[in-house]
C-alpha cells in the first residue's frame, strides 16, 4: 500500500479521481519564462550617470575658474558644451547600436576622461598666469586641443561599434592584427631619432607637428590576436607536464609562445628604453594565458623570466639604471635626476587626505604635470580620498569587462574581453605605481586622463570593442539574428547573464524530451573542448 504523500504526488502528476491529468511540456525549455523581450538594455541608466558625470566635469570647471581666475570665462562654456555633445552623440551610437551593451563603462570613461580636461585646464590657466608675471607670452592651451583629441576618440568609438557588428569576426583576422601589432610596436625602434625619440624614449612616429604612440594601438591588436591564439592553439597551453610543489607546468617545448612574447618585450625594453610598455605587454599576455589555462604555473614561470630579463636590463641599460636609481632614493639628486619624482611626491604630501582643493594648489611645478605626472596633480588637489575615486573609477571599468567575459558564451569573447580588461588594470598599475613610488617610474600616460592623443584614441577604441562583447553577452536570442527558412523555431532563451540556475538530475539528463532513455555518452579522455 502506498504512503499518502507518495499517493498524493502521484495523483498531482497524473491527476485523480474526476481530475484531468497535468500536461507536461514537451521541452524542458518550455518551463522558462518568456523574459527574452523582458530584457532591459539599460540605455536609460547610462544616459543617467552620463548626466551625472557631466555635472561633475562642468562644476569642477567653474571651481577651477573661481579659485584660478577668480571670474568665469567663455572657455568654460566652450569646454563643458563641446564634452556634453560629444558623449550625447556617444550614447545615441551605443543606443543605435549595441543597446544592450553594459551601462556602466562607457559613463566611467566619460568621467575620467571630463576630471582629466578639467586638470588640463587648469594647469594650462596655471601656466598662462606664470608667463603673465614673467612678460611672456601665453602658451597654447592644451584643453582645447584635448576636446579635439576626444572628438576623433569618440568619432572611432563609434566606427569601432557600426563596423564590428559581431566581435567574434575579428578572430578571422587574428593573425593579421599580430602581425600589424609587431610592426607598430617595432617600429620606433628602427626608425631615426630624430623621428621616434622624447625625452629617452623612443616610442614614438613624429612627421612635422603631429606625432603618435603606435605601441598604444599595438596593444589592442594584440590582444585580438592572442585571443585568436589561444583559443586556436589551446592544447598547446593545456597540455600536462611535469608536478612541482602543488602546480602543473608546462612542457618545455610548449613554451615557445611564452618565451616569443618574452623576446619582443625585452626588445622593447632594450631598444626603445621603454620599461612601461614592456611591462605592460608581457602582462597582457600573462593574464590572457591563464585565463585560457587556469594554470598557476604560466604565471610562475612568466615572472621568474621577465625578472630575470628586467634584472640584465637594469644591468647592461643606462636609462633603466637612472630610473631604478630615481626608484630606490627619490631624494638622491632633488634638483637634477630625480626632480620630476621627488615634486611629484611633495605634490602628493601637500595635498593629504582631503586635497588642497582644485584650483589651489600647485601642480604646474610638477615636470609634465599633465601627462605622465597627472596623478600626482590629482592627488595634491583631490587628496588621497579623491585618489582612490579615480583608481575605484579604473577598477569599474576593468571588473565590468571581466564580468562581460564571464557573461559571453564563446571563448575568443571571453579571452578577449579578459584581455581589455587586463589592459586597462595593467595600464593604470603600471601608470599609478611610477608616480607614487610602488615600482620605477615608466613614463606611461593615463587612460582617459593624460593629456594626449594616442592614448586617449586607442583607449576609446577598447571601450567600444568591450561594449561590442558586452551587447553580444546580453542581448536576447531571439533579437541576435533571424531563423534560416525550414528551421525549427525553438523558444527565447535567457540571457546567460540574466539566467538562473536549473537543476538537473541524471535521469532527467539522459531521457530526451520525446524518447527513450539513451545510454550517457562516455566522456573523452583529457581536457574537454569548448
């Protein structure tokens, strides 16, 4: 005799005495709810904190202003209506199209990007008031000539998200993008110096007034091409060696890749005297490598070689000796070798906790206060609280493509998406620990904030390419392309960032909707493919 309750389940799924029988879905999918056209794109929540950074860049100014010139002018209205109908013109693009894309990246760019016009600002007020009192006159302002820069950032953006309608197009091209990348990277190094080198280093292509910085796009080629890589050529990575204390290391005839990226970094760093770029590339590839891997070991093995190749660098390169020397004793030579590092952190300690306000203090003293040394600008006039805002601002936007990486479901997205993530971490550690003493200064310009072209450009191109996977991670299956004729329509499914976890047992695994049970498959030896 059965037990009530098993009884009573019984009859709920076969229905009892007068009661029809519950009808089952045929198709487990059937029990989702329909939340496809549910989905919100959030576009309203951009625009929101896009707003709010646009009320924070236009106060900053009139504060700059005040405490500078002690009166307005009609820069100030140039600046704020030029940066309010540039990022109005950004957000119509990802409203266009990517709108479900993450709201929150393209905001946190906005807003760095607008503190970092205002600092230009007002140091270019500053340095207009020194050459006053001196009988000189004014030098160009840099702020206008900022807004220009950020115009054809942004005027890319939105090239970037109308062309590159699927972001996993760019994996057919992958090796072509590495190829280009090398180039750009290389190609200050051959160049004459007349052509590539300021101030020690050569990194950069100057024809007449105009000069960029082609390693700030070879690194987002780069990155393209070694998630084409990876994703190609993962057995190459995952293949099991040899057991040490816990990890699993490589073969070493599987550490070709590693040990190339290793070569064109020291190159960099011997031949361009560019200690932040090589850092900053041998990273990129370290990170993506174990993303891909998930293995310690490469790590390990990644830092036991760039140390030693930095450590022979130091050796044998004049310029790394001077910038490790200013490292390790900033005071040593106050007025000559070390001036730069030393006023950028009297600058730092004048400005304390709270900061000294904008438009009081005097970051104008600092050599290339607006560029490399822009930290430590902000740091005097913002404190240390404002500091950490601007790193917090930095850290958004990195976990947000970490978390897009997490989201998309094809793995060239996620290792790319890993990839710009780990560009932008990287890039402001790289920045932020040379101004404040944490490693060797590098002379490397910060995202969104550093006065500059190529930086800014090239940065705006990485926004737009981790929308471009973001709006593909969240945007409903049923709206990412139309069914080909003859196919069976099968139900919106959720987005995987917006999914629930389902529950699955064995039984119901191995019985098909329609069929009978079928024997579960027998699972491959090694690792499993995606």
């Amino acid at each position: 005799m059965a037990r009530p309750a098993q009884a009573a389940s019984r009859a709920g799924r076969t229905g009892g005495p007068g009661v029809a029988p519950a009808e089952m879905p045929a198709d487990r999918t059937a029990l989702r709810p329909a939340v496809a056209a549910a989905v919100s794109t959030r576009r309203g929540i951009e625009l929101l904190l896009l707003a709010f950074a646009a009320v924070i860049t236009t106060g900053a100014l009139v504060l700059v202003e005040a405490n500078q010139n002690q009166q307005l002018t009609l820069q100030l209205l140039y600046l704020g209506l030029a940066y309010l109908a540039l990022f109005s013109a950004a957000h119509v693009a990802v409203r266009r199209f990517a709108p479900y894309a993450d709201p929150v990246i393209l905001p946190c760019a906005a807003l760095l990007n607008g503190l970092g016009l205002v600092m230009i600002h007002r140091i270019d007020l500053a340095l207009a008031l020194r050459a006053s009192l001196q009988g000189n006159p004014a030098p160009d302002a840099n702020a206008l000539r900022q807004i220009a820069w950020v115009a054809l950032g942004l005027t890319l953006f939105v090239i970037v998200l109308w062309r590159v309608r699927d972001h996993r197009t760019l994996a057919r091209y992958g090796y072509t993008a590495g190829f280009i990348g090398l180039v750009l990277l290389a190609l200050p190094a051959v160049l004459p110096s007349a052509l590539s080198e300021v101030n020690g280093a050569k990194i950069w292509i100057r024809i007449g007034g105009v000069g960029i910085q082609p390693g700030e796009f070879a690194k987002i080629l780069l990155t393209v091409f070694f998630a084409s890589f990876l994703v190609s050529k993962r057995d190459l990575f995952t293949t099991a060696g040899k057991h040490v204390l816990g990890m699993t290391f490589p073969r070493p005839r599987d550490l070709a890749p590693l040990l190339i990226a290793w070569v064109v970094a020291m190159g960099v760093l011997v031949f361009e005297s560019d200690l932040g770029t090589s850092l900053m590339f041998f990273g990129i590839v370290l990170a993506m490598i174990y993303v891909a891997t998930e293995r310690s070991s490469w790590v390990v093995i990644g830092l036991v070689i760039f140390g030693a190749g930095a450590f022979a660098a130091w050796t044998f390169v004049d310029r790394v000796q001077t910038r490790v020397a200013a490292w390790l004793d900033p005071l040593s030579d106050p007025t000559g070798a070390t001036y730069q590092v030393s006023q950028g952190l009297f600058g730092m300690a004048t400005g304390g906790m709270l900061g000294t306000g904008l438009g009081a203090g005097r970051p104008e003293l600092v050599p290339l206060s607006s560029t490399d040394f822009i930290f430590t600008s902000m740091g005097e006039e913002l404190g240390l609280i404002g500091l950490m805002g601007l790193l917090m601002l930095y850290c958004l936007i990195a976990t947000r493509a970490l978390r897009t990486a997490l989201a998309v479901r094809d793995t060239f997205g996620k290792l790319l998406a890993a990839g710009l993530g780990f560009t932008v971490a990287i890039q402001v550690f790289v920045v932020a620990g040379g101004v404040i003493g944490l490693i060797p200064n590098t002379g490397q310009a910060a995202p969104f904030m550093s006065y500059g072209g190529s930086s800014l450009v090239a940065n705006y191109v990485l926004v737009a390419l981790v929308l471009r996977v973001s709006d593909a991670a969240r945007r409903p299956a049923a709206e990412k392309g139309r069914a080909e004729p003859g196919a069976v329509a099968t139900p919106p499914r959720t987005p995987l960032a917006e999914a629930h976890t389902e529950m699955v047992s064995r039984s119901e695994a191995a019985t098909p909707p329609h069929g009978n049970p079928v024997a579960p498959a027998t699972p491959p030896r090694g690792r499993a493919r995606e």
